[in-house]
C-alpha cells in the first residue's frame, strides 16, 4: 500500500501525489502537564496518532508531527516543554511554505493543544494573504468536548475537561501503557477566594454573571495537580468510541475541504 505520510514517501512519490485537492495536514501537539496520571505528552500522541489514521484518505497528505507547541504558562511543573510565541509561528509558517513552494495549495494543521491556536491563526492568515493557500483548523478537543455531551458517548462529565474523563479515556485507547490508573482523581480549578469568579479551565475563562471572560494567572494559583475534571469514569472502550469518531469527522471535514475554490 502507498503511504500518504510524508517522512515516509520519496521526493518523486510525493511531487506526483500534489493536485489541487490535495490537503497537507499538519499535526501539531504540546509537552505539558497533563495530571499526575497521563503522560506530558497526551496532545502529541492523540494528534499524531488521530492524523496517521488520516493515511490513505483521498487526497490526503500527512506531515510529521510538530511535537511541542506554547505551553509556557504550564512552565511551574516540572517536564513542559514550550516554544516561545514566536518561535512556534515562525516554525509553523517555514513549515508550511515548505509544502506551498512544492505545490500544496491546502493546508489543515490538525492542532490537539488549545494554546497553539494564536500561532496557527497568525500563520494562516499571512498565507491566505500573501500564498492564496486554503487554510484550516481542526481543534481535536474543542471536537471531544462537543462529541463529549452527545449521551450516546457516555462521557459522565458531558463535556471536555484538562485530563477529565475525556481525555483519560482517549489516551487509555491510543497509548495505555503511559496512564498511571491508582492516580486517578478528582479536582476542580481553584477560583479566587472571596470573589464572584469562577475560573473554568488553566487558560483562565472565568465565568462573571454569566459571562465566560479571562483572568489570567500562575497556573499553581488554578491547580496542584494539573487534573481540571473527573476522570474517573475514564475506559479504553470510551476512547476508542471517541478516537473512531474524530477520524470520520477529520476525514468529512476534508473532503469539505477540498471543495472550497482556489484562487
């Protein structure tokens, strides 16, 4: 079977696979706390392992996986690895004019790792200007947490959560020698004491009168433990049912995808 991953195709290989449908999908991850049961790696290995699935898809193109992404506020705990803001647009972008020189017209970074964002949108928006490259987003866990209140999931928490349920369940299927199950526990984000906010997540939301705005703090002010749910009812079966499901969503949305004209 031919391969679609590109470290492993040659150069003629790939020069004769690039036409205007096709869609290099660049997988990009982080190395950060994650619980004191998950690997400092999580969103590099569902990334990477979500997209080489991708391989044999139609028109699809996968790059090697960008490991570490800005993860500088979880920089306390010991084992982040972080890319500084500009360091990482300035990887992403070489990266992808790389593909564009060679003729790669659409480009879908496949992003597991929420703090990646800001880098991928600056990218994307310099080449749209400047390569008119078609450029996408797949944020993996902004997909888990609306795959995670579909009841049919059976994710107890109904939503997605910093090294919850979700995410437990996902890393049990796709890499389980790396989840250490006695530590298993639950905890919440701290809030400020003797205030009105309630903080959400590690990023900072806080909720205010209904209203989900940012406070920005030292992540220890958050957590102790880097767990922002309850992964308890976490299980392989779960993450597999998810895993399964972010692939066929990956592989719709890029046929979508490939309609959008070029210019």
């Amino acid at each position: 079977m031919k391969t679609a991953m590109i470290a492993r195709m040659t150069w003629e290989a790939f020069r004769d696979a690039i036409d205007a449908e096709t869609v290099a999908v660049i997988p990009i991850g982080s190395v950060e706390l994650e619980g004191p049961h998950l690997p400092l790696g999580v969103d590099t290995i569902t990334a990477e392992a979500v997209a080489r699935g991708l391989n044999g898809a139609p028109g699809v193109l996968v790059g090697p996986t960008l490991p570490i992404g800005y993860s500088k506020w979880f920089m306390p705990f010991a084992g982040t690895i972080s890319l500084e803001m500009e360091t990482l647009i300035r990887v992403l972008d070489e990266y992808a004019r790389s593909l564009i020189a060679h003729g790669v017209k659409r480009l879908l970074f496949f992003n597991a790792h929420r703090g990646n964002n800001a880098a991928i949108e600056a990218v994307a928006r310099t080449l749209i200007a400047e390569k008119k490259a078609q450029v996408a987003m797949i944020n993996v866990w902004k997909l888990v947490n609306d795959l995670a209140a579909a009841p049919e999931n059976q994710i107890d928490e109904g939503r997605f959560s910093h090294a919850g349920e979700a995410m437990t369940s996902v890393i049990m299927a796709l890499a389980p020698e790396t989840v250490v199950t006695e530590k298993i526990t639950v905890d919440k984000p701290k809030s400020p004491g003797g205030s009105a906010f309630k903080v959400k997540n590690s990023l900072g939301d806080t909720e205010f009168q209904g209203s989900i705005q940012t406070i920005f703090q030292d992540l220890r002010q958050i957590t102790e433990t880097g767990t922002m749910g309850d992964p308890s009812g976490a299980s392989p079966e779960k993450g597999r049912h998810l895993t399964e499901q972010i692939a066929d969503y990956t592989r719709a949305f890029i046929r979508e995808f490939q309609k959008l004209p070029l210019d």
